[in-house]
C-alpha cells in the first residue's frame, strides 16, 4: 500500500510534466492611464463638432482602449460619419480619406484603420467641402478582426 505522501508526490509529477516548460499566464492589457475621448470595442457613436465655414475643419482625437486582451492585441476600426442632408464633408483619419461627392453618392463618409494598437490615438478630421453649418453629425465607430498576434 502506498503511502499518502508516496501518492501526492506522484500527483505533482504528473501537473509538472503535463504543464509545458515556460508556460505563464497571458499578460492582459491594462486601461489606458489619462487618456481623453476614450473608445472601446462596442462604444459606437460619438459626436464631433460641425466645421462650420467651406473650407474649415474639425479635428478630434480618440484613444482606442482594448485593456482586459491578451498583449499584442490590435483591431481594424471602422469610423463612419454621417449627418442628414446633402451637404458635402470630407473625412481624414489618421491620414486616410474618404472624400465622397455627397450630393450624388448620399450622406457620409467612410474610413477604416487596420491593426490599431491599444491605446493608440486615432484623429478624426473632418472638412467641410460645401456643408450645412448647421448639420449634426455623429461617428460610428465598428470593430472587427480583434485577435492578439
């Protein structure tokens, strides 16, 4: 008969050389300290100023936030801008444009960012071509392709 010890030991054994050498727990991103204007994945609309003057532009930034993934996470960010009449506004995020001609192809403008890093700022600048100053607008914010690398 063995004794308690004798089985214990071999119980420990077996974890050990059933749990890989190195194995660790994945680091989790963490909240992103001060950051303004903050989006996470599902946060959807936000509000930006209408430019309201041909020619002027809005700019403001956003920091996507991804804290409670695994470390290396990125995403692609969809910003869809959208307001309600056939005014004409072109959008720039992060240097990429969407620059529709409104009045024949519909309200909105459309861009999309691949592999943004957590807590990386995204600038959203939006220019007035031939717009109504007085048009409300919103940005749509959508994730897809989540993953850790």
């Amino acid at each position: 008969m063995k004794s308690a010890t004798g089985i214990l030991a071999a119980l420990v054994l077996t974890l050990v050389a059933v749990v890989p050498a190195g194995a660790q727990e994945a680091t989790l991103l963490t909240p992103c300290e001060g950051a303004e204007n903050v989006i996470t994945v599902g946060s959807g609309t936000q509000t930006i100023d209408t430019p309201m003057v041909p020619t002027e532009s809005t700019t403001k930034t956003f920091v996507l936030d991804l804290a409670g993934r695994a470390a290396g996470t990125t995403a692609t960010v969809g910003v869809d801008l959208q307001w309600g009449d056939p005014s004409d506004y072109d959008l720039t995020v992060n240097g990429s444009s969407s620059a529709s001609f409104n009045p024949t192809d519909g309200d909105g403008e459309f861009v999309s960012l691949a592999k943004v890093r957590h807590c990386q700022s995204i600038t959203v600048d939006v220019l007035n071509f031939a717009g109504n100053p007085f048009a409300d607008m919103t940005l749509d914010f959508s994730f897809s392709k989540v993953t850790a690398s």
